[in-house]
C-alpha cells in the first residue's frame, strides 16, 4: 500500500527537543499547536526536572520533504 498522508515533520513543525551533550539533540516529540507542546514541555520539566528540553519551530519546505 502506497502512503498518501505527509510526513508527520510537515504537519506537526512544534518540537521539543532534548539537549544532549556535545551539541546534539534529540527529538522527543512534535505537535501541530505551541500551546499543546508548552503543555507537554510543563509536565516534561515536572518528571525530568534534571534534563534540559527546548521548544523549537522545524518547518521543514515542501522541495526538501
């Protein structure tokens, strides 16, 4: 079967990234909305109070994707 939908780095362009060290990063999770991914970055801060995480846009143009 032949996937018609787009990629979820399209849709969803709010990320909260985790900082690692030596100026890596990872993804942990992408939203559609600021407002849901300042949420989840609250309940983040409140469980792994000692891990840095960021909220980034990642639009991602359509020639690139």
């Amino acid at each position: 079967m032949i996937s018609t939908s787009k990629p979820k780095s399209n849709t969803h362009p709010w990320c909260i990234i985790r900082q690692l060290p030596n100026m890596q990063r990872l993804v942990v999770a992408r939203f559609r909305g600021r407002n849901d991914a300042d949420a989840y970055l609250q309940i983040l801060r409140q469980l792994l109070a000692q891990v840095d995480h960021i909220i980034i846009f990642d639009m991602i143009p359509e020639t690139y994707a």
